[in-house]
C-alpha cells in the first residue's frame, strides 16, 4: 500500500536515494530540511518540501517543526536518513503516538552514534577493531600518537572530524584544530593505523533480529571519504559482526558500520557505525530492498528476512565521480572527458548503473549533477567546498547533542 512519509532531511546522498527508491514503490514522499536548494528537493517523487530550522544550531527548534507538521499532516511513517535520528530517539515515546518510527533505546543508540562509545561497546563484544586510545587533551593526544595514525572526534559523519597524522607537523595540526573546535570537550579517539581498503556494511533489525544485510566495497573514490563506484560483495564475517552488535543493542530499525579489509590480515577491523542507511541503493540495486523493509519494521510489522544482496553488482555516483576527479587535481578538460564516459557510459561504468541522481527514472535528479559539472568547468578547485556542503546544518553539533542530552529537552 502506498504509504505517506516524512524524510528527515534531504541533504545527504543516503536521503536522495531513499527518495528514488520510495517514489519508484508509489510512496508519497515529503522532506524536511534547512537548506532550500538541498539535493533530495530535486525529484519528481518529492510531493512537498518544509523549510525548518538547523538540526546544528537548534535542535529543540528542528523537533518543534517535525512535531508540528505530524500534528498538521496525516504522515504514515518517519524515516530518519540522517542524524536526526538522535533527537527522535531521545523523545520516541511521544513521536510514536503520532507516527511509525524504527528507533531503539535512546542509550542504543548514543552508543552507536559516538566513535568512543562504539570502541567501547567492541572491547566489550570482543570484536575487531584497530588498536584505539580515547583522549579528552591535546597532552594525552600527543602521548597516545604512535606514527602513523589516524585521529577522530568521537561526533563526526561523512569523513567530518578525522586527521591521518603521519608526522609531528600533522599531530600539531590535527591537535591546533581539535582545540579550537573545542572538540576536547569531547572525546577523541586514537587508532592505529593500518594498510588496507575501507567496506561499508548495513542492514534493517527488528528488535535485535537482523532481517536484511549489504555490503559493498570502494571500486574508485570519490571526494570527502564517498565512493564514486562501488561494488557489491559477499561478507559473511561481516554479517555475523553486525549481527553481534544488534543483537547486543536490542537495535531496532538501521544500523550500518565501515570496516577495513587489511593488506596483510583477513581478519576485517571495524573502524565507524552509523545508526541509518548509508546511500542504500546499492542494496536495492543488487536484490536487497532494505527501505521497503525499513518501513514495514516501522510499521510493527514482523516481516521475513531477506536473502543478502547479490556479489558483483556495480552502481556509480556521477556527482561523486565529477568531485573525485577534481579533487585529485582533474583540469577543464578531465571534467569534460570523465562527463563524457558518464553520458555514454563507457569504461568504467560501463558494467555499472547510476544510483543518486538517475536521470532516466527522475529527470530532475540531473538538475544538482548539471550544476555541480558547470561549476567545477567554471572553477574545478571548488571540487572540496561543493563536497562541504552536504555537511552543513542539518547534522548534529557537539553543543546540539548536549542539549539533546539535558535533562529538559523534549519536555512537554
């Protein structure tokens, strides 16, 4: 049955898929997001759009529209795509009466949301990860560095918050740059670092079950941590990790982690978990809808498990592949040549389907990827600032999840 339903935001790339993926089932889909000009708004599938304010700057005033436009609009389900899933989980109860939501416990999920608190939970599951430290200054972040290595705030998505030190010059940079985020306020976390090429790994549970599982591997990079093309694999280690850390958590909704797949081990090392759906149709893409089981989850609903996604399955992001290639220093005329093998798909996306702006299904999907390709021939170095933007104020701040996390919020 087609379903209402309410995106969080509409900023993230997780968010524009999701939307393909819900309007191709017949889903009337609406969005949620501070930025008017945010990618997921440019879709056929997109009934409405609802301007609100920054998840970053006012949580408290984010969650007062999102209430209010459940109080105004019959909404079957609310799916959160991003962060957001942070404020709903610390008021679930009482966003449950008014609408279908997949969250756990609001503890669950704090703990899967922080690197810290997900390195914890490892030790205590004893599953694999890289040697880690956990710090709160720049003294104890200079006595934990071990050359080289990799630094990250405990709060931080999309490759947001993480240093490669390889030097004393990086540690300063790194450590100068933490203390006038004020990320010390905070945690910080320490990691070996090791040789080796990064996974991403998801799926859907229903309390503690898990019903569905993808994973897919880096065949080219794009910019700011994405893949540009990617590639569906088989992990079953990986599936029994997940498993593990669901089952632990009593999850309940999407849970997704990132991985290493070490040069000189076979033993993969988990390194990051995102509590949602990260750019989910890869899975759909190759046999795994984890959306449409997403929604029946939220709906109390006590569907089958789903066979894991096929192997071998390929997909490509164009705007990923366009920032890619300025970023490692692509000209005018690399631009024009890398939109060329797109349009024609050619090698190598040729074996390879478009998964975040597919133009054939949504012709306004090819609006953002048009004036992403105009401004990188116009200026290619904006290739990093362009990438910024998707990190911009519909995620969460260290101030913002302190005053989720005050005794006051949310009170009625």
């Amino acid at each position: 049955m087609p379903l209402r339903v309410l995106l969080s935001e509409g900023s993230s790339t997780s968010s524009r898929e999701v939307v393909t993926i819900l309007g191709l089932s017949g889903h009337h889909v609406e969005i949620c997001d501070p930025s008017r000009w945010c990618i997921s708004r440019f879709s056929r599938f997109v009934r409405a759009f609802h301007c609100g304010p920054p998840l970053r700057d006012n949580p408290a005033a984010y969650l007062a529209l999102i209430e209010q436009l459940l109080t105004a609009n019959r909404f079957d389900v609310l799916l959160p795509t991003h962060e957001q899933g942070f404020v709903f989980a610390r008021v679930a109860d009482r966003l449950r009466k008014r609408v279908a939501i997949a969250l756990p416990a609001f503890e669950a999920y704090r703990t899967a949301h922080g690197k810290a608190g997900f390195s914890r939970l490892l030790v205590e599951l004893d599953l694999p990860q890289p040697a880690t430290t956990i710090v709160t200054s720049p003294e104890q972040l200079c006595e934990a560095v071990r050359f080289p290595a990799v630094v990250k705030t405990s709060v931080g998505t999309a490759s947001r918050g993480i240093w490669f030190v390889r030097n004393a010059r990086d540690l300063d940079e790194a450590a100068t740059e933490l203390v006038a985020s004020s990320a010390f306020a905070g945690e910080v976390l320490v990691q070996e670092w090791i040789a080796g090429t990064t996974e991403k790994a998801q799926g859907v549970f229903r309390r503690g079950e898990l019903l569905g599982f993808h994973a897919y591997r880096q065949v080219t990079a794009g910019v700011g941590g994405g893949e540009a093309i990617k590639e569906s694999v088989r992990r079953p280690e990986i599936r029994a990790m997940l498993d593990k850390i669901g089952r632990r958590l009593g999850w309940h909704g999407a849970l997704s982690v990132d991985y290493l797949m070490p040069e000189r081990s076979t033993t993969p090392l988990l390194i990051d978990c995102n509590p949602r759906l990260v750019e989910p149709m890869s899975a759909c893409l190759a046999g795994t809808d984890l959306v449409g089981l997403l929604l029946a989850v939220s709906l109390g609903e006590a569907p089958a498990a789903l066979s894991d996604s096929r192997a071998g399955v390929r997909t490509h992001l164009a705007m990923q592949a366009l920032l890619g290639c300025a970023a490692r220093g692509g000209g005018r005329r690399d631009l024009l040549r890398e939109g060329f093998r797109l349009l024609r798909n050619q090698d190598p996306y040729s074996q390879s389907r478009e998964e975040l702006t597919p133009a054939s299904l949504d012709w306004l999907s090819a609006v953002p990827l048009a004036l992403t390709m105009i401004l990188l021939l116009v200026r290619p170095k904006l290739a990093l600032g362009l990438a910024r933007g998707g990190f911009g104020a519909h995620l969460l701040s260290l101030k913002g999840i302190r005053q989720i996390e005050s005794a006051e919020f949310g009170v009625d």
